[in-house]
C-alpha cells in the first residue's frame, strides 16, 4: 500500500525556509513543509518574567496560533473566544521546552525571547515545522545580537529541529501531512539535535497500543528527517553573513 | 517640506494584490501596500445568525488581527490575553461594514461570510488594505459559488477599496506610511466606490481640528488614490477566470 | 414626507442638561436629547498610564455603557456576559478622542480623566450625547481643580459638541431619534468645536452609498445642530460661579 | 453620642420612588434613600431558565450594578473588568431571592422576570435600597401584564421592603448611611413582609461579635422602618392605576 | 413527623476533624460532618492585599471550591468555565468574614492568611462545615508560627464554628442535610463564639416567610449544635502539643 | 550515588488504591504514590458533545486540577484567576487520551465519560498517578453500567496505568518524587497496557539531550513499574464484585 501523497516511507516533503519575512523582528522565519506554512518570529527584551529576576539568567518562551482560515474549515478566533484551547497550549508549551533545549540560558543574561509561530497554512506537522523554523528565527536573532555587541559570545549549544512519523496504512512513514495524520494508529513527534541527541519525544497511540519495535523505527525515521532540515536551517541562515 | 518616502503628496504605495494564497479559504488575497501587508481570507457557511434566521438573507462579518510580531515592538497576543483591544473591535466593525455595503444580502441567501484580515507586516493603514484586500477575498469566493451553483447570479454590487489620507508637515498627502500617520495632525480613510459613492468616511483630529475645506482636499486625494487599487483589484481576479 | 416626530429637517430634539447630578464625582452632567438620558461624570486621579509616565503631560480616556433596560428590549449587562461588545469599544473610544482634542493634555500636568458616559435612556444619538455632556462634566472638574489651585491655568482649550445626521426617507435631517437611525440610508456624527473646526467625522451608508453632496449637506446640518448644543453646554456650567 | 446625620435613632433618611424612570422597562422605579440613589427596572421575557422548562413556573432573576463614579473614588467598571466582584454577586443574589418570596412563581407561568438595580448615588443601604425599589418595579410590571390580560390574577403574594440597621458609637440605628455603615460595630440588612414576616436576615459583625438582645433591638428597628418604606412603595404605585 | 436521617430535632450529623491531612500548608484539616467532607488549609504569606500596606495589620482571606463530583451530578469545573459562580463569591466572602472575626489583625502583623476549604463530598452543610474546619486550620496555622517565633502571642482572639437550622416537615431542626435542606421552608446559618457571641447571621426564607419566634428557636438549637463542634476543635487541636 | 529517598533505582514508592471515595460519583478511587494523592472520578453523562452527535460512538474526556495548597507554596486557584493554565490543559489532554486508548468507544454507545482528577497532595508524579487512579474509577463506573444492564458488555479492551522514569544524579530511576523531578536531566511519562503495549510516551530533556540508549533503559524502568501499578489496580477492583 503506498501513501496518499506516492512519497517512499521515510521521504519528506519539501521544505523552504526564507529568512527575515518579517521585517520588524530581529529573527524571522517563514518555513514551507509541503502544504504546511509558519511564519516563525524571535522578539528580545532586556527583562526576565519575575520567578528569574536577580538569577543571572534568560528565558525563552514561545506562543502558538493558526490563522482562522488556515485549515479546511474555519476555525474560531481564539482571540475573540477569549482563551486559547488546550492545543494551542500544550503546542507552545512543546515550541518553548525545544527551543530552551538549544540555548545556554546563562549565556544569555537577562533577556527573554519570545518565539511567535504563527500557521498561515496547515497540512499537518505545524508544531514540527514550528520548531524547525524557530530555531532558524532565533538563530538570526541571537546573531544580530551578537553583532551588535549585545552578546559576547553565542549562546546557541544545538541546531535542533523537529519532525513527525507514524505507524499508517502504509507502515511506519516520516513526516505525515493532514490525511496520513488524521487516519494514523499512533504518530509521533521528535525533536532531534544536529548531534543526535535526543530532546523531546511525544508518541500517542491512536487507535491502539503500539510496540517498542514499531516505535525504534519511527525515531530512525526520524533521524533521517531531521537531516534533511538540518541543511535546510543551515542554508537558510546563510544569508546573514 | 517633503514626504518621509520622498513620494508626491498624491502618490500612492506600490500595491500588489496575490489571490488565493491561503489554499483551503473559498477566496483569499494576500495585500502588499509599501510595508504592510494582510492576509485576507474569506469563509462560506450556509447558516446565519440568530437575530437574520428565517429573513431569506445573508450576513457578512469580518475579524482583524495582528501577529505579534508585525510591529516595530511586539504587541501581546490578543488570544493570550484573552479578550481583543478596543483598536481591534473598531477596525473589524469597519471592514465588516464597508464589505456589506458591497454586496446584496437578499441576494446571498442564508449564507455567512466571515472575512478574516491578519496583517503579517505593518507600516501604516492596515485597515485600509484589509479592505481593499478583503473585497478580493470576497469577490473570489462569491465567484467560486456561482461556478459551483450555489448562487444564480453574483450578489456583488459594488466594487469597494479603501485608503488613509491625512494633514502631514508635508500637507495634505495620500496613503499614509507609519511615521507620516504617528505625526499627522489629522487623518482620515475614505471607504470609496468603483462609481464614485462613499461607503465610509472616518476623519479625525490628531493634533488640531482640521477645516472643512482640509476635508474636502483629503476626500478628492482618497478619490485618486482608490482608482489605482480598484484597477490592482481587478488585475488580482482576471487569474478567476 | 415628514419626519416620525414631526420635526423639521433642521430641527433638534429638545435638550438640556443638568449639572452635578454624580454627587461624587470631580464633575458631572446629566444631558437629556429628547428620549436620549446619558449621565456623564468626570472623575481625575493623579497619575497617568504607563505609555505616558514621566512625559509631563495628561490624559484624558472614556468608559460607555448602557444600563440593561435603557433600550426597547433589555440588553445582557456587559459585567455579567465578562466582556464589553465592540460597540461599546468603538464608542468609548471615539468619546475619548473627542475629548482630548478640547484639552491642552500638557496644561494638564500628571493628570489622568475618566469621563464615564452611563445611557440611562437610549433612543438614538447616545454616542453624540455622551460627548456633548461628557464636555459639560470635563469643564466643571477642570474648573474644580482650578479653584482648588491644583491647575494655575485652565487646559481647556476647546468647546466641542457633536450631533448625528442622517439621510432619511424625509431627506437630510438632523439630530436623529431611534426610529430615523435604524431605517437611514446613511448616516454621520459630526464632533464640531465652537469655532467651527471639525474634530471628528464618521459617516456610514447604512443600504447606499452617498454623494459628496449629500454629505456636505449633513455636515451643513450638524452646523446648525451644534450651535444649539453649544448653548445649553455654557448655560449649564453658569451654575459652576 | 449622637449621629452624625442628627437623625434620631430609629429616624429613617427621607425616601422618594419615582415610578417609570426608565421609559422602556415594563417596570420601573427610581428609589432615593437620602443620599442613595438607585434605578431598578423589571423586564419580562417569556421563556423560563432550562432548569425551570416544562415545570409551570416562573422565575425572578436580579443583577445588580452601581455606575462607577457613584462612590467617593471610582470605581473600575465591572464590564471592563471582565468580571463581576464578589459583593456584586452576593447582592444580585440577595435581591432575587428577596423578591422571588414576593411571588407565587407558579401563577407567574413561563416567564422570566429580571430585576436589574443600578446605582446611580451611593451613601450606604444600596443593596436594601434596590430591594424596596425593585419591589414597586416588579408589581407595576406585574400589573401591566394583568390590564394586557397576560395574567388572569396578581401573582403578587406579598409586599416587601429592606433596610439594614447597625450597632454605632450612637447605640443601636436605623437606615445606615455610608459614614455610619463604615464604622460600625454590626450591622444587619432585614427583609420584611408587610404583615410582619421574615424573607431575609443578615446580621454580621464587623469588629466584635454581638449578642442576642442587641440583635433583637435591630429586629425592632428595622420593623419601624420598613413600615415608612411600605408606605412610600403603596405611593409611588398609586401612579399606575 | 420525623426526620428523613431519624435524628432528632436537636440532633448533630457525626462529626470528625482530621489535622494536618494536607502536609505542606501551614495548618490544615479535613471535617466531616455526616456525608459533607471539606478539606480546609491555612496559608501563611508576608505581605498584605494593597489596600492595607503599611497599616500595620494582617488580612485573613477564603477561597471556597467544590470538587466537579461532590455532588449527585457532576457540576462544571469553574477552573474550565473561567468563572466562579455568584454561589461560591457568596460562602467564600462568608468564611472570611466569619474568620477574621476569630482574630486580631492587629496582632497579626503583616501577613495574609488565605484559607481554602474545598469540599470533596457534599451532603448540605458545606459553608458551615468549611467555616468549622478552617477555623482548626487557621489556629494550627497560628500556633505553628508562634512556635516558630514568628508571632509573640497568639492573635486568636475567639473560637468559631458554624452550624446550619432550618423550618422543616419535621419542624425546626439542626444541622441540615441535603435532603432536609432541599425542602425547608427556610433556613439560617450561624456563625456563633464558644463565648456565646453571634459573629454572623444568614437566615433566608425559602418557601414563606417566617415568623420572629420560630427564628429564636432557630438560634437556639444552633447553640446546642455549636456547642458539639467547639468541643470537636478542641480535640483536633490537641494534636499540635 | 543514592537516592534521595533511598529507594533501588527501579523501586516504586508505596501505591494505595481507595474504591468509591467520592460518594456520588458513578466511580472513583483515590490514589496515593509515596506523598502524591489524587482523587479520580468517573461521571456519566447519556450524551456526546456535539462533533460526535449521531455517530453511535461515546466520548471519554478529563479534567485536571491541584487543590491550591497541595503543593510547598499555595499556587492561585485556576476559577478564581479565571483560566486554566497551561501545564492543567497539557496534562488533563494527557488523560484523556491515554484513557480513551482503554475504551472501545463504539462499545460505549452515545455516552461520555468525563475523569476528573483532583490532586489533594502532590510530590511528583501527579499526572502519572492521575492516569493510574482514574483507569480504577472507569472501571468501576463501567462495571456500575453493565451490573445496571446499561451497556451488554464492557467497552474496556485495555488496562491502562502511567510512570514516570527520569535521569538523575542517581542515573535512571523509577517513579520520581518531587525533589528528583526538579532536578533530573531529562524524564519521562510512559503510560503502558498490561500487555505489554506503549499508549504514549512523553519524554523531555531538561538539562541536555538524551541518547536512545538512555531512553530505552528509562522504558525498560517504566515496565517494571507499572507492573506494580497493574497488580494495585485489581486489587481495588476487588472491591467491586
């Protein structure tokens, strides 16, 4: 049985990443992963939230949202709902823990940054490329820091990105879009470092339990995924130097 | 004195007009005027509200928003909030106004259309631009219902465009950039027609109330400058066809 | 064709307004257009919002809202629904706009006004009415804090009223009642000050778009409006020496 | 030790009900208590709470409001605040629960009476103030409903009225104002019927706990003052007939 | 005609207080009156609400929340509905009331004491059980910090406890449990001293209003029913030394 | 290096199961793991939310909540702030789909299952213990539903339990209490079947990426673990029969 989209099992689809589209933030990103669009902004401000005041150290937190009519029907506003959904929550929980992940906090001193991902499109995997494309926004961001002498050194310790894979009609496959996810037994997400360490693993069975073995392969799918974003982040930041 | 853009006092921002950049919505245009830019979407239910049902017409309502980050310093996210500024009800009550002056309601049927305006970069009138790009957004889907036979003829009875006009140091000038508008002492947008008819006109004094001879300046300036963004209008939707 | 209530075109609705009616408050007016009853009060605390801090200058916000049974059918009470609709948003915005413009906010030193417009009554023209004695109740706290010696100099520096037109089925008319306002073709609120200028235009085509023409004529009308809201301002604040 | 108004201790402050304050309400009263002013308005709407449906029965609802420059400072406004305090809530429910003993809710039908009771002026007593002066709304809305034949017979089981009473520096008053009301030792709001009955009672104290005897002096009291407030409620309804 | 538990009219429900069941508040204690179980902590913080800095006093706040499945059917979680309903601002203004009555603030220096009773099982009763139970906490509390040197003397000033009456079939009976409490005719709360003071009095007529005599008959059997609950503290308390 | 509790690496803390706590609900089971307790209902509603309507399946869904004093220092009770936060919505999420892997929701007919998981202790591990509990109060709640002949046969085709493993100073250890949970590396949640089978995995670097290794020894911790849990679990059912 093949896959809707006639991709091979562990091939991803394409990705893009074009830096600085958003002209006011000091690192943007707007990342392409098939039909699946974020535009990923870092914002720096010279304070800490209060439980880090005095510590000698930064934060990075992150906020999730998806344009009402990013999806196949229109979603409600969650700012004219007033809250956010439990998804948008525990998204941008999973963006900031990531993205924490790839920074010396110490380093930083005390600034907090701010990773907005914001879904333009959506055909599965949005907090995946979230993530991928925030590590390139906040890349760019500490860089531009960096040259301007706000920072000695980078604090940046790991490329990371994320992808997703899942056990499906077709077996285990890498990076679902929105038909494969909805109709999957169990997918899940990883967030990988450049190194091969492993930063965040979210597996859920859907539709039933699954085994030690099936869930191996979904993480060497991975690996071979986050390859391909590696080089991806690496090339998109060329064109800050 | 002249204009910070160095542009003449009854000239216009380079404006682009891209349809259907958000793929699931019915209609969508995708607005460039200068440095700001609005995804705009427009979205079909068969229903309507409570205070139209059993009238046999339709409704048209629109939301705005901002990312966070499409602002020289990040704004909060309204969503996180959890309730939308004052700026924000005041801007969608505009656009939602202006796009039903646009269409015949009888016509539509029981059928709502939300049109969702989100600015991904701003630098002055972004409401205007949402509602030049939203009745492109809204032409787009009421044209995909006609080819799809949901409606016998097209409930479009006028073309619509917005723009900003206002008293700057350099006098009165057209499409205003974000510091000619942060310095005016007085601005206004003009919601015009295709034929000449004004659907909206919201005039105020920033710094010093403005004459009625100021007034009538700005209007034949507004009149100018809508005739260029009804012809991108139309250059946006000849890919319809 | 004449208007429901039998008046001219150029007619107002009887008006009057009675001073010092919140026993609290630094300043108050009570002003009645016809079936329209807004109690107006202005309240000051000495220090200014975070925006504005150490800039050596004031500010002036406003709050509207309309008791549950002010209207023909009972209202849901906005502190009880947890949220404020965007009519009233729009509202007390425009309120607060128009009132900074009759202040020299520097004369005003570090000084924050709420002008709160409660609509016991509402038919028609509420918005124009809490300006009108949202104005009286300004003067008299103004007039207050210079007796008391906290302002050396009045900052004071405009006398503004407004009063809503409208193209009816009777034509152009002034100074509409609820019946008029919700079958207009279009209509405008005009904030004008004593000396003609124009501090605020809002004009909306409610089922056509209008002509310059028309709107001039409207703008002619709120002229005349204006004037008699101008005197009954000033015989209102006689009661102040 | 005398009171600080000069009052005698079991003198009411004077009392006026002025019927039809509110022009659209079905049922109106503003009620004056020296200096507490509050307007109550009772509307009706046919449809029951869904706890109520197909059960045969009526219900009576209350929310209670004072405007925000009623008191000494302002006040932030519930409805910007996005929830109602919790004095606010205690009241509201005080007052339905009141009137609610003043109807046979069985020979209301299906109908839904909301008591809304909005201070305009506060100088103490407001919660019992708006229970006196919701009752007289609430029989004039009752009784519009009997002439328009909606209801066969009154469904008005009895006359109620409120005051609150205390233990001062002055022993033990009657019909508390704010300065008193402030400082005092106890105080106790009472609800009775005019044949004598008890609807409500809540005594508390403030700084020191009281004992039976003083607490059966307040019962007396308040039996002296409602008796005036029978009187004025019968008044001010003499209007209808 | 006898009660539907068989208890006599003057007749307490099993009562048990259980100290300390929540390990890391400062004092706490779990009461069980019948089938009403309310776990009850005090919480000790040094600093004051705003409105008491520097007045050289403490506060004594209450939070009151019932478990979704306290109750025969589930009740919404008002965590997930984003409010707390007019039922819980009311008994949770009560408890604190009733308990700052218990103390001398003045002696409390500059600390807040919050205590939240949150009710696991509900059988009727639960206010007065919680205000029973909060009031071992906050003494637990109290003695802990005197222990610990933080308080020189101990500011407990009164033992309190609450008890619930009511007008039933059976007659006027003590210590409600649901189904009596259902059905009264009225009922009263009582907050009453081990001296015999009143602190609070709620007595509310449900289904007629009743009559001064049954009402001190109501207090009556109240301080029969405290008279159990004061002994039952003192045993919890005897834990501490 | 040992741990600070002193338990071997792969050692459980103490886990008690308590049948039918809560005393309304259809089931419930209070658990207690070493200092962590947590109260589980199960209530049934006869009807699904409104995306499930007509498609003959029912619906399991969970609510989360720490009572405000369960923790070392009193965290804001979520209804009286209004919202629920994030970490509440990620983990009662958790629940609820781990729950649902335990059901045959076609078996359950148009009926939801609503957990609800109240934390009266906490010392780590809540979320897991949450998963754990309330697997015991569907059970029971179901087995309530068929002895009433309410469903055929039982929809449950899984037992279901959770642990959480994590790196620490003491290397890979089992079920982390507090003090280790706020200090470990990286930690994981693993929620497991009796067979054997993996419903989700959540694991999380909190100091620096893990290896593939270290996270299969954390999986291998987790079966022994649960292994306790699933014994506990029949042992409460017991009760049942």
């Amino acid at each position: 049985m093949t896959r809707p989209s006639g991709r091979a099992a562990d091939e991803n689809r394409a990705v893009s990443i074009e830096l600085g589209y958003a002209r006011h933030a000091e690192g943007s990103a707007l990342i392409r992963m098939g039909g699946t669009e974020v535009l990923c902004t870092a914002s720096i401000e010279y304070r800490v939230p209060p439980f880090l005041r005095g510590k000698g150290q930064g934060w990075i937190t992150a906020e999730y949202g998806m344009l009402p009519r990013a999806t196949h029907a229109r979603g409600n506003r969650e700012a004219a709902k007033g809250r956010q959904s439990g998804r948008t929550h525990e998204i941008q929980r999973l963006i900031a823990r990531a993205l924490r992940a790839a920074v010396d906090l110490k380093a930083l001193g005390e600034m907090t940054i701010t990773l907005d991902c914001d879904v333009l499109n959506a055909d599965g995997g949005t907090r995946c490329a979230s993530i991928t494309g925030a590590w390139v926004a906040l890349a760019a961001a500490l860089d531009k820091q960096q040259k301007a002498g706000k920072l000695k050194r980078s604090p940046l310790i790991a490329q990371i990105a994320a992808i997703s894979c899942g056990l499906t009609a077709a077996g285990a496959v890498l990076d679902l879009d929105y038909i494969e996810d909805s109709s999957a037994q169990a997918d899940a997400n990883f967030v990988l470092t450049a190194e091969g360490g492993i930063v965040e693993i979210q597996g859920t069975a859907e539709t039933a339990p699954f085994s030690e073995t099936a869930f191996t392969e979904l993480l060497r799918l991975a690996r071979c995924g986050t390859a391909a974003l590696f080089v991806a982040q690496r090339q998109a930041l060329e064109g800050l130097s």
